[in-house]
C-alpha cells in the first residue's frame, strides 16, 4: 500500500485550494465592459435608426437586454458563484458519500497488506522448511548411496525429486517484488487519474472563469447572440466533473471493497486452511502474491473515471468539451512519444 490509503487527502485538499486561488481574480471584467459599453452603443444605434425609419416597431425589451449583460459583467464573480451553487450541492454530498465509503476500504486495505506481509512470512518460513528438508535428504541420500542398490537409489530420487520441486516452487522473492510493482502501478495510475481529471476542471473552469466576460459582451450582438448561453452550459457542465468523479469513486469503492473482501478470505483461507504447504505451493507457482483482483478494482476506476467529460455533457447538453478532452488526451499521447524517444536517444 502506498501512503494513507487508496487516495492521498493531502494532494486533493491542494488541487481544491488551487481551483479556489484561480477563481478569485476577475482580470478581464474591465476591459469586457468596456467592450459591452461600445457593442452596447452599436446596438442601440441599429435599433434606433430601423425605429425611426419605420422597419420595426417601438420595442422597449429588446434595449434592456444589452444592460442586463453589461450588469451580468459587473458583477461577475456573483453571478460566477450564483452558477456554480448547484455543482457545490453534488459536490459535496457525493464527496461526503465517497469518504464514509473510502474510509471502510483503506481499513479494509490495511487488514489486507498485513495479511499479505502474514502470507509472504509463513511462505519464507515454508521455503525454509523445504530448504532444510531437502539438504537433509541429500545428505542422507550421498551417504547412504554406495551402500544401496541402484533400484533404491532409483526409489529414493522419486522421493527426493518432488521435495526439491517444492523447495523450488516456494521461491517468493521474485513473485513479492512483482506484486509490489504491480498494485503500485494500478494505484499510481489510478491516483494519477484523479489528478488529471481534478487538473483538467480546475485548468477549464479558470480559462471560462476568466474570458467569459468577453462571451457576454459578444452575445449583445445580434451574430453572436447564442455566445451567453453556449458559455453558461459549458461552464456548468464542467464545474460538474468534480461531483461527478466523486460519483463515480463512490461507486467504484463498494467494487474495491468486495475486491478487498475477497482477498482477505482468500489469504485467512490460505493461512488457516488444510493442507498449508500444499496450498502455498500451488499458490507462489502462480507468480505473484496477490489474487489480482484488487489490482482489478483500481484499473476499473480509473477507467471509468476518464468518462467524467461525457458524463457531464448528459446532465447538461453541450459541444466543444468533449472535444477539448480528447484534444488535450491526443495532446499527452505526443508529448509521451516525444518523451519516450528522447529517453531512448539518451
């Protein structure tokens, strides 16, 4: 086990005071109502002149919407936080959620890796037992053999083959080392996961934080009248893929608790069961100290939660994130390859 559990709190608890940092500036509030202000006054002149020459009626609604944008604009960072209110709600009851349920999966993580440090011990222990069986039987076999006749000698290799068999079977260095690897690479990718999909709202949030106002200056324009509500979409779309990931970490952790409730009476079974030295030799033949399904359980979270991005898009219908993602996923694939040809050129 790597750390305090399956997740480290420490590097949750710094990505959410990197997305509270991020959204506390309003550098471009200024200089979008200004750009409101001078949109604001092209569209009044379009409406005023087509008044006058008698192409559209006098209509007083049409004028007051270019000021309840340019009011949204002032007062941005409420009405910034006045959207994100629902998402704050998912988020912190699925969150809350997700922890009850995680806190019972590391326990049960813990019972697991001292059971699996019980099993490598009493394996050592077997291997030692085998060990000395096996010099002790080839001690006496070397002394003995001069005096016996070949077809004794024949009978005592049968005898002595399946104890060296055994003694070769119950070499566990290799198998330990390759369990360690592999469940640190199925946490690792699985915390590595999380992180990515907390950076990719924290990264989208702030640059839709920071140029929306922009949107809504463009949106007084009768060409670019959709801008507005593409953004708020857009936004609350992606300030859902936190709720969202803990949904799905929810889920997933009644998975890794079955995982971990399945190895830990696969390892009582193996320490308390009949036929022990039989069972932890068919057991190390297997190559690896772990069941496998563990690693299972975590490999399927972090699958599941790169799904965030479209799962977000069935609660609130939008274009051009889900795209963003992929985007930024072909993005990682080059920069990896690029990555590996360097490391092999060195």
């Amino acid at each position: 086990m790597q750390g305090e559990g399956v997740y480290e709190s420490g590097m949750m608890g710094q990505m959410e005071s990197l997305r509270t940092f991020m959204l506390a500036d309003e550098p471009f509030v200024n200089e979008a109502s200004a750009l409101a202000a001078i949109l604001m006054i092209i569209v009044f002149a379009l409406k005023s002149y087509k008044m006058m020459t008698g192409e559209e009626n006098l209509e007083i609604m049409p004028l007051l919407r270019p000021f309840g944008l340019a009011m949204v604009i002032i007062w941005w960072h409420g009405f910034v936080t006045m959207l994100m209110v629902p998402s704050h709600i998912v988020e912190s009851k699925m969150q809350q959620n997700y922890e009850d349920e995680q806190s019972y999966v590391d326990q049960k993580m813990l019972v697991r890796a001292d059971l699996l440090i019980t099993v490598s011990d009493s394996l050592y222990s077997f291997h030692a037992q085998t060990q000395n069986a096996a010099d002790q039987a080839k001690s006496t076999d070397d002394s003995m053999m001069g005096k016996l006749s070949s077809a004794v000698s024949s009978a005592m290799g049968t005898v002595l083959n399946p104890i060296i068999e055994l003694k070769d079977r119950l070499e566990i260095g290799f198998s330990l080392l390759l369990t360690k690897i592999l469940e640190w690479l199925a946490q690792t990718i699985l915390r590595v996961t999380v992180y990515v999909i907390f950076g990719i709202q924290i990264i989208y949030t702030a640059i839709l934080y920071i140029l929306g106002p922009f949107s809504v200056a463009a949106s007084i324009l009768p060409a670019f009248r959709d801008s507005f509500v593409t953004w708020i979409g857009r936004f609350i779309s992606v300030s859902l893929y936190k709720g969202v990931a803990y949904l799905i970490m929810y889920i997933m952790a009644f998975a890794q608790e079955f995982a971990m409730d399945q190895e830990i009476n696969k390892y009582n079974s193996l320490l308390k069961g009949d036929h022990s030295m039989q069972n932890f030799a068919v057991f190390a033949a297997n190559g690896m100290l772990s069941f496998g399904e563990v690693i299972i359980a975590f490999l399927m979270t972090a699958i599941c939660l790169f799904s965030v991005p479209s799962i977000s898009t069935w609660i609130i219908s939008t274009s051009g994130i889900t795209s963003a993602v992929a985007s930024a996923g072909r993005g990682a694939g080059v920069v990896g390859g690029v990555a590996k040809k360097a490391v092999g050129m060195i």
